[in-house]
C-alpha cells in the first residue's frame, strides 16, 4: 500500500494531463494515453485503483515541439524537464512536473522534483527481426548505463555491488549516455517505419504504427482525452489478450514513492538542501 493519499496524488496527476491536453490542442500536437494510463480509461474509465502514475506519448516531432515551447505555452506551475534542457536528468524521457510539489522517487536514484507526468517520446524501429533486436539490444545497453552512472554506487554497501556503478562512471558521464540514448531513438524516423518499438523497463513492445493512428477521445476520470485509435489492439500488444481481467492483489504495482509533499514547492526543499 502507498505510504500516502494516494486519491489525492491521483487528482493532482488529473490536473496536469488536463494543462498537457488544452497545450496540445491549443497547438495541435498529437499525444496518446499510454500503458497503464490507457488501460485505466478503457477497463476503469479513469486510474486503475492503485495506480499512481500517468503515462503519455507524443511523436518525436510534436516531442520535441513542446520541449521547444514548453516554457511558454505551459502555466507557470508546470515544468517540462528532459535530458534536452537539463543536464543533471536521470531518466530516458521526458515529464510535465507540479513545482508546487516535492517528489523523490528513491534515496539511491536522487532527482528532486514536483509530481509529475511521464511523457515518452514515439519513436520508429527499423524492418527485419535482426536489425530490429539489434536496434533494441543497442538501446537496452545505454538504458542500463544510464542507471548505472546515476544511482548511487553505495546502495548495497561498499563491497563488490559497487564496482560496476564506479566503473561505469570513470568511464563515461551522464551527459554522455543521455547523447547516445537519444541517437538511437532517432536514427528511424517514424514516418519512414511501418512499427514503433514502446520501451517499458525490463520489457518491450513492437507494435504496428496503424495501431496509434489518429488520436482518438477515450474518457478518463469524467474528461476527455486522447488515447490509441485501435485501443483494443494496442493494449493486447503491451498487456495480453486478457487485460481486462484484475492482475491478483500481489501484482498490482504500486510505486511508494521515497519523499512526497502535496504543498511544499521543490525549488524550497532544495535550497534547505545546500
């Protein structure tokens, strides 16, 4: 269970995708519902009980459009953080973070926040079973490395779990990896691929691209936004054919998150930080 209101978390999260979906239909950029968030609006018609997160996805142009105009088209609030605009982030992809709020994930993977929206880039894969491994293989590694040169070395003591993280960053930096990450996403453009590859941890999905096609009006929590156009599809695709059936009670992932404050603004615990 969540060591937190987690009915409250979940309002605040409504409140931000509902800013990201007026931005986006104000400029018309094209975003997608995604894993979780998808299956919440289709088998819930809104979050999953004890979910805790949203996910969405947006093609790499309209990506890297809002990153581009982020600053001016969001209200003053929200913030758009990315590998693009900061160099000390951690992770693959981008969020919509609240700075009224203080969020931190895990003591050993440090970033300090507000809570937030994951917002992934949708990227293409290239044809043939070969290239396309090769392709995930190559992204599995620097996906790796990038966790690796963040985390703190000394999360399991200072034996030999601590040898790799401090190899890892004697030889490369976080800057680095966060370079050859994003050169590897795009080296397909998806208007020239046929399939889009969604990374998810340990996991991955090559899903045709019809299967987003034009974003389409799913209802989550009362309002309306955008998910897949073959809704059905795409969650067979990330979940199994049986999605709509409740996982047991020992796998429904919650993420107890390390630090949470609804009221604090991040930007004050940091300064009390230094």
């Amino acid at each position: 269970m969540a060591n937190y209101d987690l009915r409250k978390l979940q309002l605040r999260l409504l409140d931000i995708l509902t800013d990201i979906d007026r931005v986006c239909r104000e400029h018309g950029l094209r975003y997608y519902l995604m894993y979780g968030t998808m299956l919440g609006a289709v088998r819930h018609q809104g979050f999953i009980p004890w979910d805790d997160d949203i996910d969405i996805g947006m093609p790499r142009d309209d990506y890297e459009r809002l990153i581009e105009h982020a600053c001016e088209w969001l209200p003053d609030h929200l913030q758009m953080v990315c590998a693009e605009n900061d160099a000390l982030y951690p992770v693959a992809f981008a969020k919509i973070q609240d700075c009224r709020t203080t969020l931190i994930e895990r003591p050993h993977y440090y970033y300090l926040g507000g809570i937030y929206c994951d917002v992934m880039p949708i990227d293409g894969i290239p044809q043939g079973w070969l290239r396309r491994r090769l392709h995930i293989l190559h992204y599995r590694f620097w996906f790796r490395t990038l966790y690796l040169v963040h985390r703190d070395p000394y999360r399991h003591g200072h034996g030999p779990s601590s040898w790799l993280p401090l190899l890892v960053r004697k030889c490369t930096t976080l800057q680095r990896v966060q370079r050859h990450i994003r050169s590897v996403l795009t080296r397909y453009r998806l208007s020239d691929c046929d399939a889009i590859c969604l990374y998810n941890d340990h996991t991955h999905a090559i899903i045709p691209k019809e299967v987003f096609g034009q974003p389409t009006e799913v209802v989550f929590e009362g309002r309306r936004f955008f998910g897949p156009q073959q809704a059905d599809s795409y969650l067979r695709f990330c979940f199994g054919p049986t999605y709509m059936q409740l996982p047991p009670e020992e796998k429904r992932h919650v993420h107890n998150f390390y630090y949470l404050d609804f009221e604090k603004p991040f930007k004050e615990k940091e300064s009390v930080s230094k």
